[in-house]
DNA sequence: TGTACATCAGTGAACGCGCGTTCACTGATGTAC
DNA sequence: TGTACATCAGTGAACGCGCGTTCACTGATGTAC
C-alpha cells in the first residue's frame, strides 16, 4: 500500500479516534480491542503506532471526543427548546432519557467505572473530569434559563446540583437495570422534578405527579 | 495436603465468595484475576474448578453476597438512627457519602458496568436488578419512616424516585470524579433535599440550603 | 519542471505476557463391611 | 471398633487463547538539487 499522504495520514487518525469514540461508548473502553478498532476505521493494526504512543494515548483522545459530541448535543437541545414550555432543563432531561444507539450512549456513564480505577493524575481522569464538568455548565445554564423564562430567581445551587444528581443517577440506573416499568417511573420523576422548578422564588405549588413526562418521555437509556 | 473435609470446604468456598466479593467491590470485577482471589483466600487456583462452574458463577454469588452486606449495613444505619432529626432518610445519605475502604463501596455503582454489558438472560444480571430492588426498598422504607416521623403524610412515590437517583448519581459522579469542593456541594445538596421532604403535605417551607448536611457531612465516596 | 533519494504511513506476522481453564496427582476424609 | 477402599478437596504445572506491542518490510509521498 506504501506511504499515505499527510492529509490522508491525518484524516485516518481523526478517523481512528472517531471510531474508538463510538465502540468505548458503545461498549465500554475495557471490551474493546485495538484491532477490533483499526478495522472499523479500515486499517490494520500495525498502523496504530505510527499514530499514537499507547492505547491509553488513544483512550484519552477517545474520551475527549465523547464528551465534546455530548456537550455539543445538549447545546444543540437547549437551542431547540429555548421557547418551549416547561423549558428547557425538562427537555434536556427528555432527552438525555430518549433510546439511543449505544454508540452514542452518555460518556459520563459509560466511562465512568474506567474513571474511577485510573491513576489520579492521569490524563484520561482529567479529560473525563473535565467533560463531567463541561456537561453539568450546559445543566446549570439551562437552570437558569428555565427559571428566568419563568419569571423566577435565578435557582440556588444546591438545587440545581441535586437536580443534575438524580438525572445522572436515574440515567445509571436505567443503563444497569434495563428498562422496565420502574425505570420509566423513576425516569418521570425526574423530569417531573425539573419542570417543577420547586425552589423557585415563585413558591412553586408542590403539585402531584404532573402526567406530562409520562405522556412525553416513556422512552429509556441514558445518552448525550 | 490431601482432601479437606466436607465442613473444611464448605468454609473455604465461602471464604473464596466473600474474599472475591470484597475484590470486585474494590477494584472491579474485571480487574481481579482468579489466582489473586484465590491467593487471598489461602488456596491455589486449581482448587477453584472443585466449588465453581466458571468464574461467571462466582461474579453471581460475589454480587449476591456485596449486595447483602450493603442492605443489611442501610438497615443498621436506619435501626441506629430511628429517633434521629432530620430522619432516616437524610441519615442514610450521609452514610452513603461517608469515606470508606474501597472493599465495602456501593455494589450498585461498583458493578453497574458489569451489569449493563452482561446478557438480558444471565444470572448475575438479575442479581444486579435484584439487589438494586432491595436497596430501593429500604431507601423507601426510610423515606415512609421520615415523613411519618415529621407527621406529614407517606411521600409521593414520584419523590422517593427522584431522591433515590439523586443519592445514586451524586455517589457516581463522587466516585468517578475524585473527593473535591465540587463534589462535596453535590453531596450537601442531597443531603439537604431529603430533609427537607420537599412534598410533604405539610408545606415544607422551601428553605435556603440549610447548612446541616455541610456540618455533618463534609466527607465523601459512595458506600453501601 | 525533472530527477534521485530520504521519509514514513501502512502492512502483516511474530512476540510476550496474563489469564481462564484443564489435568494428572496426592493423601486425608468418608463409607461399607 | 477396626480395616480396606473409594471419594474428592486441594495442588501445581501446563495449555490455549487473546491482546497490546514490536518489527522488518513496502512503496507512495515529500523534498533537495
């Protein structure tokens, strides 16, 4: 085959990186090889070297790419929904409970037990903390928003940094037990609590189950 | 050293589970070898064919087991703080958070990567769910008992649900991204939502963020 | 613009290591008489 | 109770496989003149 041309060499790289990106997240970093990588992006093994020092060099990479997708998704939702009502932390939270392909599963769960077993000064726990941060601005502004559509004070922190807890506990919990009638319930809830906006300076009426998130998100698995 | 007697077996099986238990809580089940368990357990690993069918059957039983120990260590913690303000529930999410050996970390989180790649069908799958189950039961349970206590009436299913996964995701995101300020916020903010019993019919005033749950529980890393 | 040569992206096979599993063997335990 | 034999928990080495990494090689690309 001899020498690729540079564009050509780096475009492959991207590639490899794209590719990594999606199986890790579809299958967990740990369950996936590095050949079975190369010959999704369409190279042989070989290859990998010229490119990158490790797989830990690539596992980095790979999470990078995960959470900027991610991040760039709820943008995208939150642009979406800025007019709708109840706003747009209950249509982030739709949508982070909305099926997926696997591939495109939320990073912070599916590289979160690799996280917690890597070295502290790791690269790799950077860019996941790094990315785990960038994920919870986009929540945090949405917060705000929600709440300034509202007509309501900006929300305490301690609020939003509960509400951003159950949307990522309910979305584990969804991932490992698989979904069924609880999942959903508990996936309602959770919506619930954020069209609810209970803190508001407002005095919310605490009201019962609204059915809105039943009718609208009676879909599962967690996700960007 | 010839053949052990049948209560000498007996014994050293349930020492492999329990030896093999506490591993995976600790480091991952996909991290720990069958000779490091087995090592840990005083035998060698050829002995392990003679108690197992595979080492699948053992993750089964090692999961059963840490799920036990977990939801027997939340009953304790309930029994202990019956008589307690603000209540059992908010006393379990400090025990939740509260900084312990890797080897007694919440189940739940420990294996929920395992538990979301593993076949619908298999064993160690519906160990998982069952486990979750239990937990949840007893983080409902309080929940009845908190309210009961505060003489407000049983709390909307919905509520328990949302508080449920807020502990869960908060003990994630902890675990994942390492003990810091952040993180510690988080925490507080749990905290503070489950005494608070934001439902309650007796209007719980929608109170700024009390500052008990940051005198009580400024540590960190989930737990059972 | 052409020519000669060095570079280096990609190939495919081999290496080395770790881990789950198997197996022949040992000798105390359990049992049948 | 004692004796003879079968059982089988535990041993330690070997097997087989998969995976990360290395390496000699190829030939188009890039560069120097």
């Amino acid at each position: 085959m001899g020498r690729a041309s540079r564009a050509q060499a780096a475009h492959n790289r991207a590639r490899v990186v794209a590719v990594a990106s999606a199986l890790f997240r579809a299958k967990g970093t740990e369950n996936v090889t590095l050949a079975e990588v190369m010959d999704a992006a369409g190279l042989t093994v070989g290859a990998f070297y010229k490119q990158f020092d490790s797989r830990e060099a690539l596992v980095d990479e790979a999470f990078a790419l995960a959470f900027d997708h991610a991040a760039t998704a709820w943008k995208e939702v939150r642009r979406r929904s800025e007019a709708e009502a109840p706003g747009e932390l209950a249509a982030l939270a739709r949508h982070y409970f909305r099926k997926r392909p696997p591939e495109r599963s939320c990073p912070l769960l599916a590289f979160s037990s690799e996280a917690c077993q890597l070295p502290r000064d790791d690269e790799a726990a950077a860019t996941y903390a790094g990315g785990v941060a960038a994920l919870f601005d986009q929540f945090k502004a949405a917060a705000s928003q929600t709440a300034a559509r509202a007509g309501a004070a900006e929300p305490p922190e301690a609020q939003v940094l509960a509400q951003f807890a159950a949307l990522i506990g309910a979305g584990l919990l969804t991932r490992a037990t698989g979904s069924t009638a609880w999942t959903r319930r508990l996936q309602s809830a959770v919506i619930d609590a954020m069209a609810e906006g209970r803190h508001s300076t407002r005095a919310a009426p605490a009201a019962p189950d609204s059915t809105l998130a039943r009718r609208r998100a009676p879909r599962h698995s967690p996700d960007p």
